[in-house]
C-alpha cells in the first residue's frame, strides 16, 4: 500500500539529502522527547525510594495506552506526506485524520481513568497504603494529559510529514522546558510531592496542544487544519491508514503489555529490584535515541523509495542507515558504559540497588551495540515496504516465547529477579535480529511492493 502513497522523489541526490534531513530532525524531536529522564531524576530526589520506586514504572505503563494512538499518527504522516502535492485532498485529510485520532484517545483516556485502581493492583500487587495514594494521584493527572499530548503528537506529525519539522521542535522546547521548570518548583518550593511531578506535565502538555494546532489552522501553512476537516472522517483516507496500521499498531502495544507483564515479575522481588529496573531503563534510553530517531527516518526514506518502485534504492539506503545506526549507537552505548557510575550517582540509591542498576546497564547497553539496530530499526525498513504482518507476527512470538515465558523461567522459578527479564530480553533481541536480517537478505519483503 505505500507505494500507492509515494511518488517519484527517491532519486540522485534529492534522495540523499532526503535522508540526512529526516534523521536529523528526527533525532531533534527523540531527543526533547527524552527530558523525561530528568522529571525521573526528579522524581528519585523528591520523593521516599518506596513511592518513587512505584511512581517510576508508571511512565511506562503509561505507553501501553499511547502507544496506539502514536503508531497510527506515524502512519498517518506518512499517508500525509504523500498528499501534500494535492492540496484540497491534502486539507480534507489532515483534519479528518486528526478528529478520528483523538476519538480514539478519549476512549483510552476513559479506560485509564475507570480502571487505574484495578490496574496498579494487579500489576504491582499489594502495597501500602501510602505508596498507593502516591501512584493513584500521579496516573490520574497524567491520563488526563494523554488526549492533550495526542493532539501534539498529530499536530507535529503534519509539520513533519511537510518537511517542516522546525515548527515542531520549538514547541517541543517550549514544552520540556516548561516541564522542567514546573518539577523543579513544584518539588524543591511547594513541596507538592508526586503531584509536583504530574502537574507540570499536565501543563507542558496542554500547552504544547494549544500551541501546535493554533500553528495548523494559519492560512500560510501548508497543511493548513480546517474546521470541515475535523468534523468528517474520511472513510477511505481511513482505510488506507488502518490497513498498515492494525497490525503495527497490535505489534506495539502487545510490545508494551509484554513490558507491563515483565515489571510485574520483577516487583515480586520487592523495591530494590523494582528501583534498580526503573533507573537501569531511564539510563538505557538514553542509548536508544539515535537508533529511535535513524527509525522513524527509516520508514519516511525507504517508503519513498519503495513509492517509486526503486527497491534497489531502498536496499541502498536500508543498509545506509543501519550501518550510521550501528557507528553511532555504538559510540552511545560505549558511552554510558564509560560514565556508568557518575550516571548512577545521579540518584539517591541505596548500595544493593545501585549494584543491581549497573549490573542490568551492563547487560542492556552492551548487548545493544550489537543487536539493537537490527533488531528495532531494520524492521521498520520491512514495514516502509509493507511487509507488516512478518514484522508483527516475528514480534509477537518473539515477545511471547522469550521474553515472557523465558524470563517467567529464569525470574520467577529460578529466583534471577530483575538479571534473568533482562537476560531473557537479550535473548529475545538474538531471535528478532535473526528473523528480520534472514527476511531482508532473502529479499521476500520486495515481493510486498509489487502493485496489485
């Protein structure tokens, strides 16, 4: 299908600027994305190491509820982009697509807010009284930002699919500055405890919103947002959208279940390995923003090329981009290994955690130089090429038979803890990394572009 949305503008040196301008921009707006580490920094300062420790993996699950709406908006820019050069469609689909996206966040926001007391209990089972409060307060302000920060995430996903990601970026600044600041007050002078890390979310968020979608209904933008458009969906732009995004939409958020099912695992060794999870995760992050970023250019750059049916040109640039995603996430990665211990002093951790922290860093970081590009930014260039049902069929199982029900194995009836998730989850990467490059070299996924 996105042959179908690209035209002819894979070529020469248009295609190789092409690239490089994606990346780039795409590693601008990972990186204002990842200021959340601090507001996790923050959150380890302000607050006694039980509340923190639960408080923290709330973030995370938080993405299993985003991570839908967020999947279909990276499809849609794509669908977006393709429709630029035709500008009354173009209109009736940006607005179309941003109305049915955000009825789609309403409902999620609904769900979070019903179920969020059954939801920490089952996942994090019993805990005190105190601590519950804590989490209770901090799910409940965040899931009222999520439909404010989907209709950011729409807004900037139609500057960029127009090249004109600049406009996206200053907001994002804006943002994450505002969110910074409002922790650093709302902890260190009003004492607000756990809501002080909510609340400036809440506000950077909704201020993002409002700023971003002001931005899209000027009369000299591009993608300029009607309110006609916003009132009717459009059934076939929708369509389109869906038929690529269903599955890589179930890929990613049975992805995030699988992360929720694992963290549960591991609170039932207690706080030390919960807190010891939760700062190893914030660390490794920081590793995986370039390879984030080369992933999200991955599908722009080879879509197009696979749009105008240059499948030479898509495996030119597949193997381009992986191989800057290894130079640079190895560099990262080698990094944070070096400065591992200054990094961990950051927070306050007691001695058993913060061993456990840089035990579970080792292994992430380490293992990550060499298997992560392939086995998270390769599989975006077989989606670029509709390949979906591989990549998400490869995922699940992968997901389901390591990562889960080994770490079950080696966590939870070996008594590993946090270091068996993690082993299992290195075995899981070995089997994605294997499966994508076995497709990508047999060349199976060009059989997806072929017009029908």
């Amino acid at each position: 299908m996105l042959y179908l949305f690209f035209g002819n503008n894979c070529k020469g040196t248009r295609a190789r600027s092409c690239d490089r301008q994606h990346i780039v921009q795409s590693l601008v707006i990972r990186i204002h994305h990842k200021t959340v580490l601090l507001r996790k920094i923050f959150c380890s300062i302000g607050f006694h190491n039980d509340v923190s420790a639960f408080v923290r993996p709330l973030y995370n699950k938080a993405q299993h509820f985003k991570v839908l709406f967020q999947t279909l908006v990276i499809l849609g820019q794509v669908h977006v982009a393709a429709l630029a050069g035709i500008h009354q469609l173009f209109l009736r689909h940006t607005g179309g697509g941003l109305s049915g996206g955000c009825g789609l966040v309403r409902l999620l926001l609904g769900d979070c807010l019903l179920l969020r007391g059954p939801m920490l209990r089952l996942f994090f089972g019993s805990i005190a009284d105190d601590v519950f409060r804590a989490a209770m307060i901090y799910f409940t302000i965040t899931a009222i930002s999520y439909p404010f920060l989907a209709l950011y995430n729409a807004g900037a996903a139609i500057f960029r699919s127009v090249g004109n990601s600049e406009a996206s970026m200053r907001v994002s600044v804006i943002m994450n500055i505002t969110n910074i600041v409002g922790n650093a007050f709302c902890i260190f002078v009003l004492r607000m405890g756990v809501a002080g890390v909510a609340v400036p979310t809440l506000v950077s968020r909704v201020l993002g919103a409002v700023i971003i979608l002001k931005l899209t209904t000027r009369h000299d933008n591009v993608a300029r947002v009607t309110w006609d458009g916003v009132k009717h969906l459009q059934p076939q732009m929708a369509k389109n959208i869906l038929y690529i995004g269903i599955p890589s939409a179930l890929e990613n958020s049975l992805f995030q279940l699988g992360r929720v099912l694992v963290v549960s695992m591991i609170s039932l060794f207690g706080t030390v390995h919960i807190s010891a999870n939760a700062v190893a995760n914030n660390l490794d992050g920081m590793g995986c923003i370039v390879g984030q970023a080369i992933g999200l250019a991955m599908i722009t750059v080879v879509g197009r090329c696979v749009g105008a049916q240059q499948l030479d040109q898509a495996s030119y640039f597949t193997k381009k981009l992986l191989l800057w995603d290894y130079i640079a996430q190895g560099a990262t990665n080698a990094l944070i290994l070096i400065f591992l211990n200054p990094l961990l002093s950051v927070y306050t951790l007691s001695d058993e955690t913060r061993h456990l922290a840089w035990l579970l860093v080792m292994i992430h970081a380490g293992s990550a130089i060499f298997l992560w590009p392939a086995g998270f930014v390769l599989p975006n260039a077989l989606r670029a090429a509709n390949d979906v049902r591989f990549t998400m069929l490869t995922s699940i199982l992968s997901m389901g038979i390591w990562r889960l029900a080994f770490s079950y194995i080696l966590c939870v009836q070996m008594g590993m803890g946090a270091v068996g998730v993690w082993i299992a989850m290195v075995v899981d990467w070995v089997c994605r990394v294997t499966c994508f490059v076995v497709r990508f070299v047999s060349g199976a996924w060009k059989k997806k572009c072929v017009a029908k």
